[in-house]
C-alpha cells in the first residue's frame, strides 16, 4: 500500500458508491474499502439465507413454504427512485443504467380517515379519487393548474402570491385547501418528513409538488421506478463505475485506524492489516468514524446519534388490501392521520421486481423512532398488511457529522432515515460533495431515457 490517493471512501453503502463512482468520474484517484466481504453495507439486498441469519442466526423454517433462497433479494434499507428526480439524473449523467433493469411501481397510495387512497396518476383517477370532495376537488385543481403554469420571469402566473416569500401555510390558505389535502400534497407529493415545511417559503414545496408530478408523467401508473433484482444492485452499479474510471475496490478489509497529524489535526491515511495507506482526503460512513461505539479518551467525537429508525421487514403471500392486487406499492401514512410527529411509510414489491419467489410480497413498514415502544409506533403500517408470514423488526440508531471535514479532510455521510425514496440520500451526495470539492455537484443533461 505505497501508493497515495486522492481520495479514500470507507464502506460501500450507496451513498459512499455514489461518491466513489462520481469521483472518478471526475478524474480522482479513489482507493474504496470496505470490511464486509459484500458490497452494500446498509443498503445491501440479502437472499433468504442471509436474511434468516441476520436476524434469527437460523435457517429459514420449512413449514413457511418461501420457495428457493436464490429467489430472494430483500432490501435492509427500503427506498424507490422517483423517475425524475436527482437519483435518475445521477443513473443517467453516469450512464450507470447500462448495469441495471428497472420496474415501475404499480401504485403511489396515501392513507387518510382510516383507510389507504392511490395518488391519482391520471385526470381520470383524479376525478373518481376518495381523497377530496366534490368541491375540494375543484379547489385542488386551480391549485394544481397555478403550480403548472407559474413561471418565475412571468409575475402574470404569480396571481399576487409571492412563493419566495410566502409561506406554504399561506400559499394553501389562498386556494382554500381543507387540513386533510394538504397533508396528502405535503406528505405523499410532495414528501416532506414533518410539518416544519408549513413555515418555510413556499418555493421548495412548489419545486417538489411540480418534480413529482413530472415523474407520475413519466411512465403513468406513479412516480417510481426500482431495479429489478434489488437495490443492492445500485451500490455495485456505481462500483463498476469507478472501477472503469480507475478506482480500486478493497473487501473484507477491517479499518483499524485513521491516521490525522498530531499537530493539525488533519486526515493522512487509514491502517488496515497493518498497513497505511496514505491520502488528500477520507470520506465514509458513521460506523468507520465512531458510530456507536464509546469516544477514545481525549479523541475527538466524529458524529451524534440524531435518533433511530424502526423498519419491519414482512414477508406476505398475497399483495396488500386496497392497492388492486398491485405487485408493488409505496404507501405513505401522514403523521397527522396517526397523531405522530413523522410519517410512516410502506414500501412494498414482490416477485415481479426478482427479489422474491413466485406470489411472494416484501413489505418494509418504517419510520422515526418517537416512544419507548417502538413497535406500537408501526402497528398502523403493520395494519394495513393483512396476514403477515413472518417478520423481521430492527431499531437502528440515525447518524450525523459533528462537522463539515474541511478543516481535517474527514468527510463523514449521514445514516439513511427512514422515508421510502432516495431524495434524502441524493441530499447528502450532493453535500458531501460540496465539501469535498468546494464546489456544488453539477450534473450534465442528457436525454438518455430509462427503460421501466
């Protein structure tokens, strides 16, 4: 390991190989390692077996009847690409699809008054949805119709309403929406965690709104798109990509330390096996910088838990109640409809995506940890499942950066939350890059479009 890098990203998550592939890209000499022999990290797909043992440290029972393990891909971290957003642009700007087959989700649904809704992906859907009333509909539509049209350069689309200004709360007091549409356009449009957006100018939630309805338009049925075999794929896709570009990949390497000068403090390398390896910078997980784990003494804390997330892994024979025997589905339970603080989110697929066997259904119901009692806090999501075969429940702690790592060249991702799309993770690449770089991530356009 004599040789110096550019640049060493620690664990293989998708986000660090979307950094490691983005870097290269750009020319950077990447070293990526990883202490798991498999790609992936948190957001591996495992097989049956893999996941019996994760969770059970036994093989899968018999009497279940799941059919052959190699069926399987099960996703740890449950998420969905919305077809235009950020996560796309990045498959695309990288020609990264070459590796992949996607799927488009059957169905984007909302729950509200105690049963779930599909997002309506056609006018005519909109006009026969159980989500508003006669009148409510006619309201939603002007308020659909302003965002379609607005332009910035053009004040005769603002219709008086500044969005840069104006709060969200405001923008939908002026088209009269009631309590219950604004939670289904916040939360399932426009895919806020929480309420705060209410406060904030109204600009971001517009660029939302008009981004997801851009991705319904895409392909019809709803706005997401999964790759087939799971999305494991993903993080080996990005991988590849920075092999190509000359990065080099290291598994089943244990980090034993990252090595700062004593005097300034700043990143110099990382031993592994007894070896260092030197390098500018280091960019990796929570879990390679002191996640969980007690602070040396007198060593600097690298990261703060910022809570936890709960996600159930259920296996089903049969596709969920309400969604039209749909063989995938996202479903968003809106924090008010359950008195929460976060919403509970549904991601749902099965064998038609080749992650299970034959009428088979994955089903991941997850959000933020709020109580004591974690699990009570997704029996709405659990609910709405029907009969469930079997179950695997795991709280894992959320991860944040202390700082940016430009003052020491230790660059350090954030944990996935728990929402069922990739915007979030998309957030974080693009920050991280920032900082990496000193300048913001700018994606070429191109009009390769995906196959689903």
């Amino acid at each position: 390991m004599d040789e110096e890098y550019d640049v060493i990203v620690l664990g293989t998550g998708l986000t660090e190989c979307i950094l490691s592939g983005l870097l290269s890209v750009d020319g950077q000499k990447v070293l990526h390692m990883d202490r798991n022999d498999y790609y992936g990290g948190d957001s591996a797909s495992l097989n049956l077996t893999q996941l019996y043992q994760k969770f059970r440290s036994t093989p899968p029972p018999e009497a279940l009847q799941l059919g052959r393990d190699r069926d399987y891909a099960v996703d740890l971290i449950p998420k969905f690409i919305l077809s235009s957003g950020e996560l796309t642009k990045m498959l695309v700007h990288t020609d990264v699809t070459r590796y992949l087959e996607f799927k488009v989700i059957a169905g984007s649904y909302v729950y509200r008054d105690g049963k779930i809704s599909k997002v309506p992906s056609t006018q005519t859907e909109a006009v026969m949805s159980p989500l508003m009333g006669f009148f409510e509909k006619r309201r939603a539509q002007k308020f659909f119709s302003y965002l379609q049209y607005w332009k910035e350069d053009d004040p005769a689309t603002h219709q008086g309403f500044d969005v840069n200004k104006g709060t969200m709360k405001a923008l939908y007091e002026k088209f009269g929406l009631e309590a219950g549409t604004q939670d289904f356009v916040g939360h399932a449009m426009a895919l806020w965690l929480d309420d705060d957006y209410l406060t904030k100018p109204a600009r971001e939630t517009v660029d939302r709104i008009v981004l997801y309805t851009i991705s319904m338009s895409r392909y019809g049925k709803s706005p997401y798109i999964y790759p087939l075999y799971g999305l494991g794929e993903l993080p080996q896709a990005f991988a590849r990509l920075s092999a190509i570009y000359g990065g080099t990949y290291m598994l089943d390497k244990k980090i034993e330390k990252i090595n700062v000068n004593a005097e300034t403090g700043i990143f110099e390398g990382v031993t592994s096996g007894g070896e260092t390896v030197r390098a500018k910078k280091v960019i990796g997980d929570p879990s390679y910088f002191g996640a969980g784990q007690d602070p040396e003494e007198g060593g600097k804390i690298r990261v703060v838990e910022t809570g936890k997330v709960i996600r159930a892994i259920c296996i089903l024979k049969h596709p969920i109640p309400g969604t039209d025997n749909a063989d995938s589905a996202q479903i968003i339970i809106p924090q008010n409809q359950v008195g929460r603080k976060n919403d509970i989110y549904i991601a749902a697929v099965s064998s038609a995506h080749n992650v299970a066997a034959p009428n088979v259904w994955i089903a991941i119901v997850s959000t933020i940890v709020e109580t004591s009692v974690p699990e009570r806090e997704i029996l709405p999501g659990l609910q709405l499942l029907g009969n469930v075969v079997d179950k695997f429940i795991s709280i894992t702690p959320l991860y944040a950066p202390t700082s940016s790592g430009t003052n020491d060249n230790i660059f350090i991702t954030k944990s996935y939350d728990a929402t069922s799309h990739f915007e979030t993770v998309v957030e974080d690449v693009s920050d991280v890059w920032q900082r990496v770089k000193g300048e913001k991530l700018v994606l070429k356009k191109k009009e390769t479009e995906i196959e689903a």
